[in-house]
C-alpha cells in the first residue's frame, strides 16, 4: 500500500540572484499536494516577491499551519483565514511585524472565527511600533482556544484573543506592557474564577513596573490572583526593577495552587526566597536566574546562619525539593553556593539543584568545600545526599 500524505513542509529560500523556479507548474504541484494534507509547515527567508505564488482557493481544510521566518505573511495569513473553519493550531513566529487584524476580518470587513481553533501561538521580534487599536465590537475569533501564546512587538488594546474561551483555556503565555496590562484590567479578562481550567500560566512583564503610570504592585498582585488560581505551574518575569516581584508572588500564597514557578530577568536574595517557599504551600520547584544572601538579619553572623535558618525554618517547605538557576554561566560564587546549602538545611526534602554546564565543575568543588568547612561541618551527613544537575 502506497503511503498516506499527512504533513508537508514548504522550504522557500533566495539568496542574493533572484531565482526562478517553473513558477506555474510548481505552484500547480504544491496546491495540488495541499489538497491531500492536513498540516502546513511553511519556512522561508525570502525577503522579495514570493517566488512560489499559491493558489489559496484550492488549500482548504487544513487542521494545522505553522509559518516562521520572512514568510511572505499578508498572502499566508490569508491562507489561515480561508481555512478558519477547520483549523486546530496556527503558530506564527517571524521577525517582521504582525499585522494579526487579518486574522480576524477580511478585506470587506467581515468577521472571522476559527471554531475549532485549539492552539494559537502568536511571536515577532519587531522593535516596537505604536499601539493599535483592535475593537472589533461583536467579534469572537477564538471561543474553543485551549493554548494561547501572544508575545507581540505591539500593545492589546481589547479583550479580542479572551472572547468566549474562557471555560476552555488551559494554557497561557503573554507578554504584557503597561497598555495591554491596562486593557486587560479594563476589560476584566482576568478576575478570581473566571478561567476555571487554566493550569499554565506564563505572564512576562515588560516596564509595568518601572514608574508612573505603569501597574502598581496592589494592580498586579489582583491581576495575578485574578489570572489563574488554581493554574499548578506559573511563570512570572519582570524587567529590571524586578526586584519588586516577590511580593506579589508571596502574597498569592493560599490563593492559589502553584507546584511549579519560574521566575525570569530577576536574581533573588535567600530572604526573598524563603517568604516565597512559606507563601505557597505546594510549591515544590523553583526556577529562577540565580541566588545572593542579600542582608544577613540583624545580630546574626554569616557563621551562625545555618544554625538561625534550622531553629527559624525548620521544616519549611515540606514539599519543595528542587531549585534550578539558569544564569550562572561564569557567575558561582560562595553566596549561590551558602544559599543553596542554606535552603537545604531549612526544608527537609530539597534534594535537587541545577546549575549551568559550563560552571557545573566549579561549583561542585565549591560545594565540598563549603561543607567541609566549620560552617557546615556538623551538617555534612544531611548536606551530602543532595543531588547536583547540569541545565
């Protein structure tokens, strides 16, 4: 039996002459073979005119379309849109302005919706272009969305990707300046029980907190409780000053159900870390750039530190057993390593931490040394069943 043709992937490359492919007979081909498939992977650096011009009324039903790079976007946001009623994912990830309007109406004006439409994954890495305003009044493109991923170049200025799913919504990734955190708030999109199966959730923070009018802490702390309380893995990151996230995240605490954080762009300190474990209940990873003692409570010394987090913390955290740091290519020092060694004596069951590759070797002599010194000596036999991983 001859093989089925599921999937195809369309590769359109130019460099530098302009090249001529049998531009008829091969576009016959190609929307001849997309009347087989169901899935579209369509990958191009072409920077002119596209050399492959598609016949779009004839490409229908296509259930998946993923488009990356300098795709010729206007002709095959066009395709998406033709095949609206069948779609299940659509990703577009290029490094040219989106004009993602064109999802949603034509060239009439009128409305599209994408009812089966369960994963939409929306990236450019466009330096930023003035906010646009988006009211398509009566509009719901997306109602049966699942997973949903927006990092545009540009702000939200509605609740247009939120219309109508939010009982389906599972899965969320958005960057979020301060116009789109304010359209969100206007909108209330996000407020306690609104998105009942969302269980991922990640929201980057882009200057919403680095002066007037950008969001308040009191704003985003109601925004996140508001934004999936029962979602088990969370995501937060915040551009410098980011040093203002952790109390947001602590005063989450019992509201919500996260097992699983990572938090970006942000070096906390031991303390930090410490109201966070106490905070979430349930918590039991933790990713984050990397860790500082920062400010030693008063009338304690560095030395007496192990001593002061047993008879402080002990038995904090009873779940949390693993904490990976991402940025420590070349920066281990002996504050990451006391931190780590800290945490280890304070919650009983943190096993497992994760350093970078190239640091791993120095940091594992570190280690050792810092558990056969004084500090840490009577505590080597708990310290030592700790597990140490490459990232």
């Amino acid at each position: 039996m001859a093989p089925v043709v599921t999937n195809i992937t369309v590769l359109v490359s130019y460099f530098g002459q302009p090249f001529i492919i049998a531009g008829r007979h091969f576009s016959s081909m190609i929307s001849g073979l997309f009347q087989l498939v169901s899935s579209i992977d369509y990958n191009s650096d072409f920077e002119g005119s596209a050399p492959v011009v598609l016949q779009l009324e004839s490409i229908r039903n296509l259930s998946h379309i993923r488009l990356t790079r300098r795709s010729k976007l206007d002709l095959l946001i066009q395709l998406a849109r033709l095949n609206a009623p069948t779609l299940q994912s659509l990703s577009i990830d290029t490094d040219i302005d989106i004009d993602i309007s064109g999802l949603i109406r034509d060239a009439d004006g009128n409305h599209t919706t994408y009812p089966r439409l369960l994963s939409l994954k929306l990236r450019d890495l466009f330096v930023p272009v003035a906010s646009r305003q988006l009211e398509f009044k009566g509009a719901v493109p997306f109602p049966s969305l699942r997973s949903l991923r927006l990092w545009l170049s540009h702000s939200l200025e509605d609740d247009m990707f939120f219309r109508g799913n939010a009982g389906t919504l599972e899965s969320l990734d958005i960057k979020v300046d301060d116009s789109t955190f304010r359209a969100l708030c206007r909108h209330k999109v996000f407020v306690p029980g609104s998105h009942p199966k969302l269980q991922r959730v990640s929201v980057q923070y882009k200057d919403v907190f680095r002066s007037q009018p950008f969001a308040t802490i009191a704003e985003t702390i109601k925004f996140e409780l508001g934004i999936g309380p029962r979602a088990a893995v969370r995501e937060i990151g915040s551009a410098p000053p980011g040093n203002k996230i952790a109390p947001v995240i602590s005063a989450l605490g019992n509201h919500t159900c996260i097992q699983v954080l990572t938090i970006l762009h942000i070096w906390l300190e031991l303390w930090e870390v410490i109201a966070i474990i106490k905070s979430l209940p349930l918590l039991s990873d933790l990713h984050t750039m990397s860790l500082r003692i920062g400010a030693i409570p008063a009338g304690i010394s560095r030395d007496d530190l192990p001593s002061f987090m047993l008879l402080t913390y002990a038995s904090m955290g009873k779940r949390f057993r693993f904490c990976s740091l991402r940025d420590t290519v070349n920066k281990i020092d002996k504050d990451l390593v006391l931190c780590v060694l800290l945490l280890a004596l304070a919650c009983p069951n943190f096993d497992y931490a994760a350093t970078s590759r190239s640091s791993h070797t120095q940091f594992m002599e570190m280690v050792e040394e810092a558990i056969a010194s004084d500090m840490f000596r009577q505590y080597a036999p708990r310290l030592r069943r700790l597990l140490f991983h490459k990232l």
